[in-house]
C-alpha cells in the first residue's frame, strides 16, 4: 500500500496523460493482478506498459461513493476509470486501461459505461485458475501422485464454492459486513467428496456478526440469487473461496508435511498458469487489442 502522500491525484494523472500522450498504463487493483498481466505483456513482448496497482492513486471516497461502489479497490479502479474517462480533452483508450473484477455484477446484471473499463469474464483473476488444465499440472508438478483427478476434484469443489459466493452476495446487499468463517471445522472430505454443512455455517455467521436475527431474510436473499446462477460456475465463486477451499481439500485428502500458506499455494498455483491458457480470453485479448 502506497503511503497517501506518494499517491498520485487523478487531476495529475489528467495532466500527465495530454501532456504525454505517449505514456501508456494499466492500473489494477491488487499485487496478483500486476503481476499477471506484466507476466503475460512480457510473454506477447509488449513492453512499453507500466502495471500500477490503484493504491498508488489517490481516489477520493467521494466520488466512489457517488457510484454506489463499496470502498474497496475494486471500487477504487472502477472510480479511476470515470474519472479519468470523464476529465479527459481526448479519447485515452490508446493510453490507460483500468483492469477491475466482475465480482457480482453477472448474477446483479450490472453493468458499467466507461470505454476505459476492462472486466474479468469471471468474477476475479484467481478464478482463471479455475481450469482442468491447469489443476492437472499443477498436481502432477507441484502436489504429485493425488488420487484424484482435476476433472473430478473442480466438480466436487463447485456446490460449496457457489453456497459461498451466494453467502457473499446477500452479505453485500444486505449490508452486514460480516467477515467470512475459517472452513476447516464446517467442511468433512469423505474420498473425493467435500461437503459443508451449510446450515451450521450460515448459524455461525450470522451469530458472529450479530445479525442471527435476521437469518431468514438472509436465506430468502440467498435463496432469491440462488435462482440467478448461470451453468457455469467460473461465473459465480468467489477467486479467495477458491484458494481456500483448494488447499483445504487437499490438505484432508494428502495431509502436508508442514504448515501451508494460502498466499504462497495461490502463487503456486499461478506458476503453472501458460499463456494458452489466458491469451484468448476476452480480458487478455482486450489488453492485446488495445496496447499491442
């Protein structure tokens, strides 16, 4: 995180662009997403593009506010974009792109005018991850000789990744603000199965944040986005739940030899990742179309 005064103003920004209009930059919302997409500029040889993650701009909470978007850096990259979009003399297209997750806009049908705005098709970069392909070598290489296969393991991890995703969702629009539970008591792995006991976890997280009792509009808000979910479940997990509920598979089915860090199992995780598996998506193909 960028310390406030070394943040640019978007006013500077402004400046810095119609006075070099040469100058091009992505701005993202966390470290994993720079990352990512200087790895993947680098392997199409572009690179006269600089990745900045929003918290080096300093994005006035007024003005995120006035989109009715949470205060987050999600809200943040998608406030920059209006900004600097709206204060531009001339199109930025060629210039700046402002990369943000989907997040729950599918299942909200919410959608954004702002030609500098680039979302992930699912709901946020982890979820690319999401993908046989990868899951499979990532197990040959990294994990070894598990007994079950990527097909399988992504089937399995789908039903309580979506409960999650829903959870989050009526959390949002309800707006308790309740911190989402550790897994590991609520979740049992019987062979290649993984089930939660979803009623004890909805308890335990309504009582936790003291909104127990409100428990029924809750399942009913569930309930009603429950209706909304696509076929496809890349459209609907959170990229965090996924990490988690990865590593605590497979931490049940071949117990570790020592403590596992989530950061560093999703790190992993991305090392596996090629560039066949991201250049022909719609955000990847974007970026390509518009700086290549």
């Amino acid at each position: 995180m960028s310390h406030p005064e070394d943040r640019r103003s978007i006013d500077e920004l402004l400046v810095r662009y119609e006075l070099e209009p040469t100058i091009r930059d992505i701005y993202v919302e966390g470290y994993s997403d720079k990352v990512l997409i200087e790895w993947f500029l680098r392997e199409k040889e572009i690179d006269d593009v600089a990745i900045y993650e929003v918290s080096t701009v300093d994005v006035p909470y007024a003005k995120i506010k006035s989109l009715s978007l949470e205060d987050n850096n999600r809200g943040r990259v998608i406030t920059l974009a209006f900004a600097l979009y709206d204060g531009s003399v001339f199109d930025f297209r060629r210039i700046v792109a402002c990369v943000a997750d989907t997040d729950f806009d599918n299942i909200l049908e919410k959608e954004y005018e702002c030609p500098l705005l680039i979302f992930t098709e699912y709901t946020s970069i982890e979820v690319y991850l999401f993908d046989s392909d990868i899951l499979a070598k990532f197990f040959e290489l990294v994990i070894m000789t598990f007994p079950y296969d990527a097909t399988t393991v992504l089937a399995e991890l789908s039903d309580v990744l979506q409960d999650l995703f829903l959870i989050r969702l009526a959390n949002q629009e309800l707006g308790f603000g309740i911190e989402p539970l550790p897994l590991g008591k609520l979740c049992s792995v019987e062979g290649s199965k993984i089930l939660l006991d979803l009623g004890q976890y909805i308890y335990r997280y309504l009582n936790n944040g003291g909104k127990l009792h409100q428990r029924k509009t809750f399942e009913s808000t569930v309930a009603r986005y429950k209706a909304r979910l696509s076929e496809n479940p890349r459209m609907q997990i959170h990229g965090h739940d996924f990490v988690n509920l990865l590593l605590l598979y497979i931490s049940k089915i071949k117990k570790p030899q020592r403590a596992v860090d989530p950061n560093y199992f999703a790190r992993s995780l991305f090392g596996v990742l090629e560039i066949r598996h991201v250049e022909e998506k719609p955000l990847f193909a974007e970026l390509l179309r518009r700086f290549a």
